[in-house]
C-alpha cells in the first residue's frame, strides 16, 4: 500500500486502528473527483445509494430507523473529571469508556474497507483552520466528507512530517462475516451500542455505531464545536454554533454578523435571506458554525470551518429557502427524504403536493392523503441535503478568505412565542454574554424527554455540543472580551421570529422580512438607527424597523414593547433555575448583569 505521507504520529496511528479494527483493506482518501465517484459506485452497486435521474450526480439514502438524528443521550464528554465535563453533558470516565469502547472496537471493521480521510476545517492552510483525520468504514461518511470538508492529499501536503492533527475514528460498528454483505441496507449498531465520544485533554473523537450526519460526520459537531471549544478555550479563541453572513446597504457598505440559534430555529434560512428591503443585500458565510480569532487590527474574524450545508430538508421551498433549493439542484448527497416515481426528491414543506405514488424514507410506497392527519411523514423530519457551499447562489465571494470575515455584530436568538421582543440590544460586552447564556428555545416536537412547550434553554446554542464545562465557557467569553477593545468588539442583539398573540398567531412574517431587524442591526453599529434605553436593554423605536405590510402597526408596537411582568418571570427562572446549575463556576460578571436588569426593572 502507498502511504502518501511521511508524519510518523500519522502512519503509526492508522497502524494502530488498522490492528485494532482488522479492516480487509486500508484506502487513503486522495480528494479526487475520481475517487468520489468511485465511492459512489460502491454504494450503487451495493445498493444502498440511489441515483436521482432528475438531478445530475446527486444519490438517495435510507437509514435504518434507530439511525435518523444525533444521539445525544450516547454522546459522551470523557474528561477525565466529571466536573470538567459540567452538568451540560454526559460524562464517563475515559478510561473505563476505553476499555468498554475497545471491545466494539475490536475486529469491526472485518470485511470492510478502512478509509483515511485527512480533511481541512476551514479554507486549507487559514491560520484558523484545524486538520483533522478521520478514520471510518462507511464509504458513505467519506462521500458527505468530500462535500461539508476540504479532504485528501492537498491536506497532507499542509500537515506536513511534524503537523498535529485531531484523530477522529469512526465504525459503523457492523462486522461482515466472510461472504456476508449488508444486502443494501444501512449498517449501524444497535441505539444501545452507539458510542459518540469525545477525549477533550486528548483532542480525540471515537464514534461507534452510527452513520448518520453528525453522529458520522466528525469534521462537523464533534470535532469543529465540541472538540474545538475546548482547543479555542485554551488558545484564546471561539468556536460556535453560529451562521455567519455579510450584509450590504444600497451603498455598498458591508457588515459581517454571526448568529447563534438552536437546532431548527431557521439558520440556514438567515443566512441564505433574501432580503424584502430594497438595496439590501445578505450574503452567506456560513450556515451552522464559526470560528472567530482576534485579527492584528483587534478586531474579532471569523471563518465557516465547514465547506458545504448538511441541511434539514423538510421545510425548505422556493418560498421559505430559493437559496437552499438552488444549492441541492447537483452534486447533492440527500438522506431519508421521500423519492419520486421519476426520480426525484420530495418532502413535507418542499411548496407542492406530493406527485403520484412515492416511495418512503422507509422505502414503503406512499400516497399522499391531506384528509389523513395522521398519515405518517413520507420523508423524515429529520431527513437531510448535503450540498456543496460553493453552489449556493448566495455565497460570499470571499467565504473561503483564510483571513476570515471581520465580525460586526452577534446576534442570538430561540423561538420564543412571548416575553423576548423581536430585537433587542446589548449595552456591553458582558451584557451580551449574558444575553448568551440564557438562550432558549421552545420545544416544538416531543422527541426529546421535554414536554412541547416548554422552553429548553440551550446557552450560546451551545447545550449539546460545549466540550467542557459551561460555566468556564461563560468565562471564556468574558475573559475573551475583556482582552479587547470595546470600539473593536462587535455588539450583540437578541433576536425572536418567533413571538405570537394572545390568539396563537405569529406577529412577525419572518423569512426574508428579517432584513428589516438586519437593516437596525446594521444601523445600530453603524452608530445610527433609532433605539430607546430600557432595563433589558437598547430597543429600537416603534418607527426605527421598516414595518413589513402584513404587520398591523398595532402587532408591530407589541412586537417592540417591554414585556415587564415576563421578564420578571424570564430572570426568576434564570435565577432559580438556571444559573444555579452551574455552581461556583458560575461568573460573578453573569450575576452582576442579572442583578442589574432585576433592579431596572423594579
Ligand atoms: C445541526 C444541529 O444538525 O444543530 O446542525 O443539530
Ligand atoms: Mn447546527
């Protein structure tokens, strides 16, 4: 075998996993188009990939029904100190989670092929970016790797004969006897078997028996949130559940916001807006995560680490997401969606009626019947698009700048039917991260041990994925500002589409008519738009948004007042609820900015 690299840790750790996991073969991921498609040769030929005839070089996948979503109950912080990991995240102690891990891992790959694929967060050689190396046996991780990284040979070459490198093994944890096949279906261990794992001290990811998305795809959560969390806390920089995207006024002037929401609050849909407001303009960056770094200029820039969108598919329409739609039209992975009989895809909220007779993502035929309200979803709610970020018509020109974007403005945000107005913002830095620390979100199906309804709060977006402990995080945050300028620091909003009346109906249109809340934004750190002080902070005047038709300006004043009594009730739960759970690791900064609002607000 021709080993393209001469960094001895490298070769001698695929070595190790190669003894370990007994694959039949070793295959080094080049990063050719060549051997992409050879990758998805396999997977036609084994079954498991189906071509889509109505769109050039794209493929269906069907997973096996235990292995649709992250598993956040499997997922694990080993530190080697419970405390370490904090009460955010499941901890097991790593050496005892090795040995457990070290008998799956043994013999797994039998009657595989091992892949090594060397990939790049972030544009190749950016002093931001991070290599890691993942190792998997499901030629299908390595084919949504060739899509959300920068992968092969190229990445060799910067990592050079002494480079560090982050170590990411991956097994679908599915052993093939001699002369056995997977007979077309989707191989993965069962729930109870599935390891996500990470090593923080070690800067290491073992992940068993998924193959799905970020379970799978370890460039993605594992190593570039959880895993780099704790790097960018010991390297003083950030590493963050946010989109990130450029916008320009009729002038010509651009701004660069980063966005922190929790899973399905719409951020692939921000960052890929079309703006309703003449002249403006939204560029994206990125759609799920940012690492920013301090630039020579004191300034905060940030990178998109990943090189392509691993989007939820059920929603997205001409109508919600042109932006998205277009990205998917080729070279697009899609799993668990529902296909046509003329071979394309088609999904819940996709802007048309199901045409004809589909298959399932159960590959079940599937006829749509809108007078059955409990007919079941033909693709699932978490079904998937892996599309390349370079085809989104909306992509910066400069979204791969290795010296990153210069970062304006931070906004966070949840779905929140009450008490949080439609934008408010941050008086410091300080203010801000405790803006951060009390995100939540309400939860809107029951998949989780969370009742519909109730609000999770999900600090920074961060819950599932801060690889340490969350009350360090906070200080991080703080300690990261307190190291800069306060002309150079970006503001920070908080923002809320989500907010209804009294009879349950939305008030704000959303979609591209968030362009009014970007325009303020822009506005506001620009030194200008028209805001009033107020306990909980900078609120724009009833007049400072451009009110969206559809709004009536009496929806529009409620979309912009104090909500006095809620926010009572809001810091009473932060206070008795939340915050406690962080102990003395909780800053005294956080409680300060609290107090300070409790107090304003009688
Ligand atoms: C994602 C998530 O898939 O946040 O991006 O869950
Ligand atoms: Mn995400």
């Amino acid at each position: 075998m021709n080993i393209p690299t001469n960094n001895q840790k490298l070769i001698k750790w695929v070595k190790e996993i190669e003894e370990m996991c007994t694959p039949d073969n070793v295959v080094w991921i080049d990063g050719t188009k060549a051997e992409y498609d050879r990758m998805i040769k396999i997977m036609v030929d084994s079954g498991i990939a189906i071509p889509l005839k109505k769109r050039s070089n794209s493929y269906l996948f069907r997973s096996d029904a235990s292995d649709v979503a992250r598993v956040e109950n499997r997922t694990f912080i080993a530190s080697k100190s419970k405390e370490e990991a904090g009460p955010t995240n499941n901890w097991i102690d790593p050496v005892e989670l090795k040995i457990v891990m070290k008998v799956l891992l043994k013999g797994c790959m039998k009657g595989r092929s091992m892949y090594v694929i060397p990939f790049s967060m972030g544009p190749i050689g950016s002093p931001i970016a991070k290599i890691g190396i993942e190792i998997t046996d499901s030629p299908y991780v390595v084919a949504n790797m060739y899509i959300m990284a920068r992968v092969g040979t190229k990445v060799l070459r910067v990592l050079g004969d002494e480079g560090e490198f982050i170590p990411c093994l991956h097994s679908v944890g599915k052993p093939l006897e001699q002369g056995q096949s997977d007979g077309g279906q989707w191989p993965c261990a069962p729930i109870e078997k599935k390891y996500i794992s990470h090593f923080p001290e070690e800067r290491m990811i073992w992940s068993y028996g998924s193959g799905y998305g970020g379970n799978a795809l370890l460039g993605k959560k594992c190593l570039a949130l959880r895993i780099a969390s704790v790097q960018a806390r010991d390297e003083e920089w950030l590493a963050e559940h946010m989109l990130i995207l450029k916008i320009t006024n009729p002038s010509g002037k651009s701004k660069y916001v980063a966005a922190a929401f929790p899973s399905a609050c719409g951020k692939t849909n921000l960052a890929m807006l079309i703006p309703t407001i003449p002249g403006w303009k939204v560029e994206t960056v990125g759609d799920d995560i940012s690492w920013m770094k301090y630039g020579a200029d004191g300034r905060l820039y940030a990178i998109n680490p990943e090189a392509g969108f691993f989007g939820v598919a059920p929603g997205t329409s001409m109508s919600s997401n042109p932006n998205a739609m277009r990205s998917i039209e080729k070279n697009s992975i899609f799993t668990n969606v529902a296909l046509t009989e003329d071979g394309d895809i088609w999904w819940e909220g996709i802007g048309y009626d199901a045409p004809g007779k589909l298959i399932d993502w159960t590959g079940k035929p599937w006829v749509q019947d809108k007078s059955n309200k409990e007919q079941k979803p033909a693709a699932h709610p978490n079904s998937r698009f892996t599309a390349p970020a370079s085809q989104c018509p909306s992509i910066a020109s400069n979204w791969e700048d290795p010296a990153g974007v210069p970062i304006d403005a931070i906004l966070f945000g949840g779905r929140r039917p009450s008490t949080i107005p439609l934008v408010h913002q941050a008086r410091s830095w300080n203010h801000g991260v405790f803006m951060g620390s009390i995100v939540g979100s309400e939860v809107t199906a029951a998949t989780l041990d969370v009742k519909a309804g109730i609000i999770r709060r999900d600090p920074f977006a961060m819950l599932p994925f801060c690889g340490y402990h969350m009350g360090d995080y906070f200080d991080h945050w703080i300690k990261v500002g307190a190291s800069s300028k306060p002309d150079k620091q970006p503001k920070f909003f908080f923002v809320n589409w989500f907010r209804k009346s009294k009879d349950g109906n939305w008030l704000w249109p959303g979609f591209g008519d968030n362009s009014r809340v970007l325009k303020w934004i822009f506005e506001r750190c620009d030194g200008k738009g028209k805001a009033l002080e107020t306990p909980i902070g900078y609120m724009p005047t009833v007049d400072a948004i451009d009110r969206p038709a559809s709004v009536s300006a009496e929806d529009m004043k409620e979309l912009l007042s104090l909500d006095k009594e809620g926010w009572k009730k809001e810091l009473a739960d932060v206070r008795a609820e939340h915050y406690p759970k962080f102990g003395s690791r909780l800053p005294k900064e956080l409680l300060s900015e609290l107090e300070a609002i409790e107090k304003q607000l009688g």
